[in-house]
C-alpha cells in the first residue's frame, strides 16, 4: 500500500505505484484537467512521473507560480517544434523562460519576418490543438551529444559539452521533435 499525503493533511491509499496525474483523478476531474506538474516530498516532477514510495504530495496547477513557469517553459518547446516543422534548416539554441514569458534563440540563415511570426503562431496552435503526447526521456552525456549533432543541432551539442560528467540530462520528444530539457 502506498499512501500519498497531501497539503492539507489528507491521505489517500494507493495499491500500487501511482502517478501524479493519476492522484489528481482521484481527487476529481477538474484538479486532473488542471494538473501540470507535481512536488513529490518537496521535489518538483511531471504529472506523469510514478510515485512508488509513501510520499507527500502537492499539486501543481496554473495557479502556482512553478505552474506557470512550466507552462512557459512548456510553450517554449511548442515554439521550438513549430519553428523546426515551417523551417527544417534552422538550428535550436536555447529557450529558457523570463519574468514575463519565454524565449527561443534560434540561428537561421535569415532574419524572421513578421510574416514568419505569425506562420509560427498558427503552426503552434495547430499543434497544441492536436494534443500530441510529449515524453519525457533522460540519456547519458555523450549519447545526448551524438543525438543532437545526428540531427544537425551542433548548438544543442555544444550546450551539453558545456554540463559536467554525471550530470542527468533529461530530453522532451513531442512527435518528431526533441528538445534538451533542463
């Protein structure tokens, strides 16, 4: 039996190993619906990620402040598969999220116009429309470095030469796309 404690004091009793999201369903339908992440014992995980440990648990919506950085950092990965679906040729930097939003560095050959801007945005609502699911996978250093110069993207390469040996580096794949997450 694994029991989940939440904010409020509260427990729940789960047979086997349980997601996050799946401990938001059995509250109800809305708090699944408004799910995005977890805090599993004070760490802070995917709403898909397995919780097979009696742990405390808090639910992170868009309400919570890490809720809407990951939606950001969410939105910055949309940005990055909609840019590489209208643009295959483009190379991906990095899209951190700010104070007030997120942005992608992205290095192509020639200036966005504001045309372009708007083709991404329609490609971005297409494709969040579709509700592709989005994986979440870890690799070792120098796997991640052969991926990402396999497919061209030397910047994303080099961002991983940059981090130490040892170092978990996590990947998000979202259809064909697959970007270096943090």
């Amino acid at each position: 039996m694994i029991n989940i404690t939440l904010p409020d004091g509260s427990r729940r009793e789960f047979e086997a190993p349980v997601s996050v999201m799946q401990v938001a369903q059995s509250i109800g339908a809305g708090l699944a619906k408004a799910t995005v992440a977890g805090a599993v014992d004070g760490v802070l995980v995917d709403a898909s990620d397995v919780i097979d440990h009696d742990a405390a648990l808090r639910i992170i919506t868009a309400k919570d402040e890490e809720g809407v950085e990951i939606i950001r950092h969410s939105c910055a990965h949309l940005v990055g598969h909609a840019v590489k679906q209208l643009y295959p040729d483009v190379k991906m930097v990095i899209g951190p999220v700010i104070a007030e939003g997120f942005y992608y560095d992205i290095y192509s050959e020639r200036p966005f116009t504001p045309e372009d801007l708007v083709a991404i945005e329609k490609k971005m609502a297409e494709l969040a429309k579709k509700d592709i699911p989005v994986e979440r996978y870890e690799l070792p250093r120098d796997e991640a470095i052969a991926y990402f110069k396999s497919i061209g993207e030397a910047y994303k390469a080099e961002i991983i030469e940059s981090i130490p040996q040892g170092e978990v580096l996590s990947l998000y794949r979202e259809g064909g796309f697959t970007d270096l997450c943090r």
